[in-house]
C-alpha cells in the first residue's frame, strides 16, 4: 500500500519548496526531517541564554521570483525589501565605507574614498542591469542535458538568444572565467570597495579572490540579487511551511531516512531509522546528492560510473559560524547610527591571505568575515537589551590538520573575536554568550559531506554541470528518483529555485 505519491527526504527550504509545488499539484506529499525542525540551515537556532540566530545563512537576497508567484508566498506572509540592503567594509582608523542601494547615498559614501570609483560604481551597477534580464532566467530553468548532444545545446542556445546576439557577447565571455580579482581592479582602485564587493564571490568556496572563475559567482549574484526577506531566512521558512500546511504536505520532523527502498529497478520509498518503511510512486531527495548517490541509494542500483562521479563532487567546506550574545547595543566604530550588515575585508589581499591557510587545513589567523547583527532589525531575538552578532567567518578547513580539537576551537574563537574587537573596540567585555559552530560541526549538525555550504563547491565546472554528468536535470538514472537540493543547478543559497526546478520536472513525468 502506498503511503503518498510523493516522498520527500529533507526539509530545508528545497524540500519544502518541491513538497509545496507537488502538493498544490494534487499530489499526496510526505516529507520526512531528521532534525526537530523544518528549514535545514535557514531554520532558526537558539544558543545562551534566550539569544535566537533566524537562520545560519545571512543573505535571502536572491529568491526565485518565480517560486515567489508559483507557491503564491506572499499571501503566506513572505515579504520582501524594496531594495538589497546596505553594508559597511569597516576600518579601524575612520568611517569605512557604508555601501547603500540607493545611488546618491552610494556615491558620497564611494566619493569619501575614490572621487573616480564613486564615478564608475554607477556603470558598475548598470553593466549588472543590462545583464540581468538576460541571465536571471538562464538561472531559473532547466539546465540542458549535457549528454543530449548538438540539438539539445541549440535548443539551449535559442533560450539564450538574447545574451548570445549581444554586441558585447565576446567581452562578456572574456570576464566569466576570470578571477574576481582582476575584474575588480579593471573597473576600481578602492580597497575597501572592492574587498567589499568580491567576498561574497568567494565566502563558502575553496577559492579566493585570484582563483580562477570566481568571477562567474559575482555575475551570477549580481544578476539575481533583489530586496532581502523580512524576518531573514526563517522568513522564508515560516512561508514555506505555511504553504506545505495549506496544500496538505504531511511533515515528518526528527525521522532520519537511512535508505532509498529501490523495487522493479525504481526507487518505490524509504526505509526510516526506527526501522519502518514507507512506499510511495517516487522519491525526491532534497539533501546533499553526494550523500544520497554514495551512501542512501543501495549499491547496485547504479552504474559504477554514477557513483564514482558523485564521490567526485567537490564538497571542500571553508566556513565556521559564530554567534555572540552582547549586553547592549553594537555599534561599529567611527559610525554614529547602528548598521547590521557589515563585511569585515580590508583588502583582495587580505581576502586571498585569508584563504591561504586552508590549502594546508588549517584556519586564518587573520579570518575575513561577514557579520549580520539581526537584533538591529528584530530586537526579540534577544533579552531586553542585548544583541545578537552572527558571523560567518572565512576561512577555515573543515578537515583541519590534527582535527578540531578544543585548542582549535578556543585558537579559532579566539582569532574571530579579535579580529570583530578591532572594529567594535568595547565588543570582548559586552559578550555574555557565545556558539561556535566550525566546519566540522557544521557537516555533522546539518549533513554536509566535506563541509560545503552549497552541497557543492560552485567552481565553474560545478555550476555548469550540477552535481554530475548523470543527474544535471533533476532526473537520476534511476526511475522515480530525483533530486532537489541546492546541490543542482542553480547552485547554493536560498533561492528555491532547485526545489522548484525539480518538482515541475516530476510533474513533467508524472
Ligand atoms: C553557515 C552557512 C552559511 C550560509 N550562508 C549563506 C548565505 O548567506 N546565503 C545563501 O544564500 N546561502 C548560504 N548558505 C548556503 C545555504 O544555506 C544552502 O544553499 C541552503 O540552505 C540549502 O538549502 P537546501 O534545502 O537545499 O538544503 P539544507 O538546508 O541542507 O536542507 C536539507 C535538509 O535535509 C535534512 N536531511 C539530510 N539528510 C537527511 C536524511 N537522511 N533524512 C531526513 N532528513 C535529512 C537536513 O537535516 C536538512 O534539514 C549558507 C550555508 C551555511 C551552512
């Protein structure tokens, strides 16, 4: 007897995005969570005393517009900035640089520093304009069958028509497979500008801003970037879950799948740790595919070929995460009104030097960070009168050289809040609570084999072709088994377009 339809592994906001859209196509949906929560690493976590972080990741400004309208969110009670929020790249010694959406805003800020980048930010911003309308949707459908042959890439090409009959298509090919560093200096002279602008280009990744290709990330997040979701990214979750709940999506929380139940040569439902089983016409897996294709799947079901390609996918995590309880407000310092985005890179130099430390597994001592401080926005996520401070900090090996023992721990912890104490001078005596979450706590906690944010390092190759050759649209050599997690095309991040993706490819077949 069949339990659903459809059975999803994973509730991060690709599981439940795919759950939602196979519901609200009249599917029975079950999903199944191994963690007490829905949301994966949107979800929120509490750590201290009564401090609550919405989400491990900072940014949601990168949503799928068209999940937005497909699932109708909004009427869940999404809602969405007008405009991409502003940070600051601060410094020790003066203001630093507070880099707003708003155009006249941006130029004084750039102007304190560079009369001729304050100048050129704004080409800058209108080279990303003109690109967007033809590369934003090169992101948000289905990715060509990279074993389909010629017919298959014309078919591709003509949806790409646009971006290929551009006057400038030659220059927009020459930038892609650059390092973002390089761009950055044909276009700027700033330190901070252009530290600011290239670390999200690089944060996660196994690359630093003179790697190769980096700047593909920068287009890609250039293109797609839009206002932020309110409440951060357990915003989105609230939504989402709302919209499961509304179709009629049943969710399974603390049940970990320990298998796929493969029958007849397809994958008929899961086998849960308590021992039972659960069957259903297919299977969606919204978890990292390198986990589901090496370890869930039972041997045999594949080609030899397919599972060694999935042992392949580079998975190299680079990210630890702290979280600070402050008694009182957070200011930075030279600035008087409160900021809560800031990213901490003096320099592309002290970026790449950052990132040096990982190719021989160990951290930075001098990490470069990403420093969210919700409380600004949301004031409850604290006790009355405290904040809190999330930072993701770069870099540091998930695979550290003699493991991450507590003296590593304590070095890294260490190494951040001073680094953090340099720009917010009476931060060390204000912390009351702190949560330290390395790269390897990160894997264990959330699933991630090797550590990666993404479920994939999104190295050009990795982007193009998403996880492997075998599953790049969804679809896996094995009937009734496909894929949804950011570990697919398009890539990582909250964007719901792979849950999306995945599921109209399921309702393609069904
Ligand atoms: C520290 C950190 C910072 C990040 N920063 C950003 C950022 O700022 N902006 C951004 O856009 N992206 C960021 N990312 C990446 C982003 O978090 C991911 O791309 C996104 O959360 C992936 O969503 P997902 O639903 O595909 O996977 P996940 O969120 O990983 O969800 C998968 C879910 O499946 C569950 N699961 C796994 N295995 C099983 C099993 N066998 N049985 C049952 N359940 C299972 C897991 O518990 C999890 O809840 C960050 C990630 C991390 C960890």
């Amino acid at each position: 007897m069949r339990d659903a339809d459809t059975i999803v592994i994973g509730g991060g906001h690709s599981g439940l995005t795919a759950a939602a859209r196979l519901a609200q196509a009249g599917q029975r949906v079950l999903l199944f969570e191994c963690r007490p929560d829905v949301g994966g690493r949107a979800a929120t976590l509490s750590f201290g005393d009564g401090f609550r972080v919405p989400g491990l990741l900072h940014d949601t400004q990168h949503l799928f517009d068209g999940a937005v309208r497909q699932l109708r969110l909004d009427r869940a009670g999404l809602h969405r900035d007008e405009a991409p929020a502003a940070w600051l790249n601060p410094q020790t010694t003066g203001p630093g640089l507070l880099l707003h959406h708003e155009a006249g805003q941006a130029h004084a800020e750039i102007a304190a520093h560079s009369a001729r980048d304050a100048d050129r930010y704004a080409d800058y911003r209108q080279h990303f304009d003109r690109l967007r309308p033809e590369v934003a949707p090169l992101l948000r459908r289905v990715p060509p069958d990279p074993s389909a042959g010629v017919l298959e890439l014309l078919r591709a090409g003509w949806g790409a028509r646009g971006l290929l009959l551009r006057r400038d298509l030659l220059d927009i090919l020459r930038t892609l497979p650059m390092c973002v560093a390089d761009w950055l200096n044909e276009w700027f002279e700033g330190d901070l500008l252009k530290a600011g602008l290239a670390l999200p280009a690089v944060a996660g990744e196994f690359t630093g801003p003179w790697s190769p290709g980096t700047n593909a990330l920068l287009v890609v997040q250039n293109c797609t970037v839009a206002g932020a979701v309110r409440g951060g990214p357990a915003g989105l979750i609230k939504a989402l879950l709302a919209t499961c709940r509304e179709y009629g999506v049943t969710i399974r929380t603390g049940t970990e799948v320990t298998a796929v139940v493969v029958e007849g040569g397809a994958a008929r439902g899961v086998q849960l740790a308590d021992g039972s089983r659960c069957n259903a016409e297919r299977v969606v897996a919204a978890i990292s595919p390198k986990d589901l294709l090496t370890r869930l799947v039972p041997a045999g079901a594949f080609r030899p070929q397919v599972v060694e390609r999935a042992r392949q996918i580079r998975t190299r995590g680079t990210t630890a995460k702290l979280h600070l309880g402050v008694r009182g407000e957070v200011r930075f310092a030279h600035r008087d009104a409160a900021v809560s985005r800031a990213r901490i890179a003096p320099s592309i130099d002290a970026i790449e030097r950052a990132f040096d430390p990982v190719k021989y597994r160990r951290f930075a001592d001098r990490p470069v960070l990403d420093v969210w401080i919700p409380t600004v926005e949301e004031p409850g996520l604290a006790p009355a009168g405290h904040s809190v401070v999330s930072v993701l900090v770069h870099y540091a090996s998930a695979d550290l050289a003699g493991g991450w023992t507590a003296a590593q721990r304590q070095g890294l912890a260490t190494v951040v809040r001073d680094t953090l104490g340099r720009y917010i001078p009476d931060l060390a005596s204000r912390i009351v609570s702190e949560q330290l979450l390395t790269p390897a706590d990160l894997a264990a906690e959330f699933r991630l084999p090797g550590g990666h944010l993404g479920h994939g390092e999104l190295g050009l190759d990795q982007m193009l072709v998403r996880p492997t050759l075998d599953c790049a649209r969804y679809a896996t050599p094995l009937a009734g088994l496909t894929l949804a997690s950011s570990g697919c095309f398009p890539g990582g991040g909250l964007t719901c377009a792979s849950g999306l993706l995945a599921a109209e490819r399921v309702l393609e077949t069904a």
